[in-house]
C-alpha cells in the first residue's frame, strides 16, 4: 500500500524520499550503531537449536561465542583450515576454536560516566518572573518527569547517548487535549498538576530513529520517522516448515518451534501532522496540536556538522579488541605451558604410573634419568603491551579504574579530596561538557513540556516564563559534615530552603522539619 503523506508537503516528504531514508537508514546507520551497542553490551551470540535433533540423545553444549569475539584474528577460529567464523557450522565451531579470553573494558567506563551523569537526582530551577509561577512550574515538571520514570528516564537516556552519540526524547502529550481547563485561573496550576500524567516523555531507541533534517540547518529537524516491528499474536508457520516439523516429530525428534509474525511500523512526526503506519496500513492520521516538533535531540558529546554526537564507544573498539587478542595469546600460552611434560631414560615402571606427589619410581640403571619439558614462564613482555593498552583505555575514555574502586594509581602525599579530583581530572572535564548538552536539551524539553500545556489551556505560560536552568549536583561524593556546611552557606546566601532541603534528600513534609 503506497504511503498518503500529503500532509507533509510542506517539508518536502513524500514516499520517494520516505523510501530513501528508510533504506539509507537499514543499508549504513543501522550497522554501525548495532556494532557500537554489541560492542558495549558484549551479547552471546548463541546459535540456534537443531530442529532435527534427537530429544533424547545428549550433544555437546557449544560454547556460545560472544559479540567481541568478532574483532579478533582468524587465528581464533580455525584459520588454518581456511575458514571464517561466520563459514564455521555448529558442530565444527568447537573443535577450530583457541583459548578465548573477552574482557569487556567498555562496560565498566560506560556505566561510570552514566553513574556520574545522573548518579544523584538532578534539580530543574525555573527562571519565571514571579515567585508563585516558578514554583508551579517548577512542581509540574517535576511531575511530570516521576510520572515518566524519573531518574531511570534520565540514567537511559545517558546510557543511549554514551553508547549511540545521542539520544531523542518524544512527547506525547495528546491525551492533554482531552481535558477540560480549570473554571478559575487560580486554580489552574493545581488542575494541571493533577492531569501531569497524561504529559509522556518516551525514549527513542536511535537505532528505530530516522530524522529528516532541515535543508538549511544540519541542527534543526524537519521531521522525526519511527520505523520498527512489532509481535503480532499469530505464529509465522510457512509450509515447508510445517511439513519438516511434521516429518521430524514422526521420527522422534524436537521440531524447532513457531515464531511470532513480526509487522513492520512507521511513524512520522512533524511540526503539523503526525502519521502511524501499522503492518502498512495507515491506522492514525491526525493534526498536531502543538504545532511544533514534539522531539528533543540530545548530543552525547557535541560533533560539529553532524546530527548524532561523539560516541564513547566508537574509540575504544581498536583497543578493545588489542586487549582482547593479547589476553587470549597469553591463555593460550599458559594452556601449552602450564602442564610439565616429563622424558624419561631407563626407568621401566615410569609410563604405568602416573606423576603425582608421592610418587616414587626406583630403577637399578645408574644411567636413568627423568627430564622435566614445559612450564609457565614469565613474560615482561607481553604483561607490559597489555598494561599500556589497558592505559590507553584510560586516556581515551577519561575514566580510570579509580572511578571503579580499583586503588592504581599514585595519590602521593595530597589530601583525599584533592588527589580523587587530580586523578579524575579527565572524567570530570567530559562530565562539565556532557552537561552542556544535556542541559541544553533538558531545558528544550522542559520549554516543550509547558508549550503543550499552554497549548492545551490547563497551564497557560508565557513563552518568557518557561525558560529553567538545570543544577547538576555535585559529581565526587562529600562527607555529611561537608553537605551540611554547604547547605548552611547557601541558606545565608538566601537560597529557597525547599531546594536546599530537596538537595540534601529531604521535602518540606518529613516530620521534623518546620
């Protein structure tokens, strides 16, 4: 069925191009932002069952390869009998595999830099004119957020962003327009603080993300396609599957099971209409109320001509796989080496009885003797080639095994506080430039928020009033003493004391305070 985008004349799209983009989207983008998330995930990649197999014979468990293991040489996966590890069948694959080690080093930083992200919950200030309006504000969009996950919302988005480059958040906030406004004014910011769950920030997948940017602006998006599949309830079971299942539970074997039908979905979202497509069928046309683009782009790390942001992963892959290759040298080293071999002259007895402590062979040859073969030995060598890729890690990513408890590095005679920060001195100056661009988003995000209040007449704002700015926390974590005197400082600077207390992790209503 061909695609009605008439409604997005205005942009320039129609099926030609939606054609295009879908297709540029599967063929390059799709690919390398799977690497990247198989590279930081590290999956294992198990093979499917046989469908013919016996149910009651044993085979052998084959070890389930992981998603790393496709950036080391071929000389892991049987090389030299000329065959690649994507050649290799099920049966074969065990017998030409090495000794493998896959230490994942891209997990462990990608989980740091997010803990020190959003390791502490975050406070969205309102800059409004009047203090009644920012604290409205400021209570919706706190609302709203809880109501959207919260810290979880924000931990993901961080988490997509480090791995992807960025990240979009889309607002659905239809189900706005379906409620009567308040009777009074006064009572506005109460009638739209109970209605604050129907405001909904979904978290877009980048790899189902499609933009069409503008022509004129490589920073402004025209229009945002979701294009994903979906489960159906109905089982995919094709004809000559079904007659092999037949055949194969007559002669006794596990038939491999039916899966579900998948359907393909397409979403267009603009700043004047909205389209879903279901299985090809067109199932929701309708005007967007907003009328502006309910998306918010997010840069993980700021690139300059390019819509997606620096990854954190793409850098580390080379060296990922370098320490990978190394560590499963040395396994395989330590295999051959590990285990003494022992050549024996004139003791008769020697090969019926095994080597083990107590062990004692006695011969009348004065000429016998018993030679030891093997045995691990140590390798500067190589322990140094993967400790400077271990600390080629550290560099690129600017996280250390500091920020994982791991105690390396030299902190020398400096105060605790002031060595923690020198050592992390690199991962903090990443955080500072991350919260340039996630701030800036979650400023654009907020003001999207307000706009579709306004926008439905449950909170009306002022386009001046819906501006916020984001307090990051601070990254290193402090003694309470320390808490509790900056707290004391900023109540004599006259700061609001129910954003001191919300800092500290306390709210106006624990009993106790006044």
């Amino acid at each position: 069925m061909p695609y009605s985008l008439s409604p997005f004349s205005d942009i320039h799209l129609d099926e030609q191009l939606l054609s295009h983009l879908l297709a540029e989207h599967h063929a390059s983008t799709l690919p390398s932002l799977q690497r990247l998330w198989a590279y930081y995930r590290n999956p294992a990649l198990n093979a499917p069952s046989n469908p013919l197999a016996p149910a009651s014979t044993t085979l052998p468990r084959r070890r389930p390869r992981l998603a790393q293991e496709t950036g080391l040489p071929p000389r892991f996966a049987g090389a030299a009998q000329g065959a690649s590890v994507s050649r290799l069948s099920d049966d074969r694959a065990p017998t030409l595999s090495k000794e493998i080690v896959i230490e994942n080093d891209i997990a462990w930083r990608i989980h740091a830099m997010v803990d020190v992200m959003f390791g502490r919950p975050i406070s969205i200030v309102s800059t409004a004119r009047s203090p009644e309006t920012r604290r409205a504000v400021e209570q919706l969009l706190d609302r709203v957020f809880e109501s959207s996950g919260g810290g979880a919302l924000l931990h993901d988005a961080a988490l997509l962003g480090a791995v992807y480059g960025g990240v979009d958040l889309l607002l659905r906030a239809d189900d706005l327009f379906t409620v009567k406004p308040a009777r009074t004014p006064s009572s506005a910011a109460a009638h739209a603080l109970e209605h604050a769950h129907l405001a909904r920030l979904e978290l877009l997948d980048p790899t189902r993300a499609v933009p069409l940017l503008s022509q004129h602006d490589y920073r402004t998006l025209d229009a945002l396609i979701l294009h994903y599949e979906r489960e159906t309830p109905e089982l995919d079971r094709a004809p000559l599957q079904s007659t092999l299942a037949a055949i194969a539970s007559r002669l006794g074997h596990t038939p491999r099971p039916a899966t579900r039908k998948r359907a393909p979905v397409v979403e267009i979202h603009s700043a004047t209409h909205r389209q879903v497509y279901d299985d090809h069928k067109l199932v929701d046309d309708a005007p967007n109320p907003l009328r502006i683009l309910p998306v918010v782009h997010i840069q993980n790390i700021s690139q300059p001509f390019h819509h997606l942001g620096l990854s954190e992963v793409e850098p580390l892959i080379p060296l990922q796989d370098e320490l990978n290759t190394r560590l499963s040298d040395r396994a395989a080293r330590v295999t051959m080496q590990s285990f003494r071999m022992y050549l024996a002259k004139g003791v008769e007895s020697f090969g019926q009885t095994p080597v083990a402590p107590g062990s004692v062979f006695s011969t009348d040859n004065p000429d016998a003797s018993i030679a030891t073969i093997g045995g691990d030995a140590h390798s500067p060598s190589e322990d140094a080639h993967i400790e400077e890729i271990r600390e080629a890690l550290d560099k690129i990513s600017s996280v250390t095994p500091v920020a994982a408890g791991v105690l390396r590095a030299k902190l020398g005679n400096l105060s605790s506080e002031a060595a923690l920060r020198i050592t992390l001195l690199g991962m903090l100056a990443k955080t500072q430039r991350k919260h340039i661009t996630y701030g800036r988003g979650l400023s654009q995000l907020c003001a999207l928020i307000l706009h579709a209040f306004h926008e439905s007449g449950l909170f009306p704002t002022d386009p001046r009033d819906r501006a916020v700015r984001i307090v990051w926390p601070e990254p290193l974590p402090q003694s309470e003493p320390d808490r509790l005197n900056t707290a004391l400082l900023k109540a004599q600077l006259g700061v609001p004391k129910d954003r001191i207390l919300a800092e500290l992790g306390y709210t106006p209503t624990d009993p106790g305070l006044t």
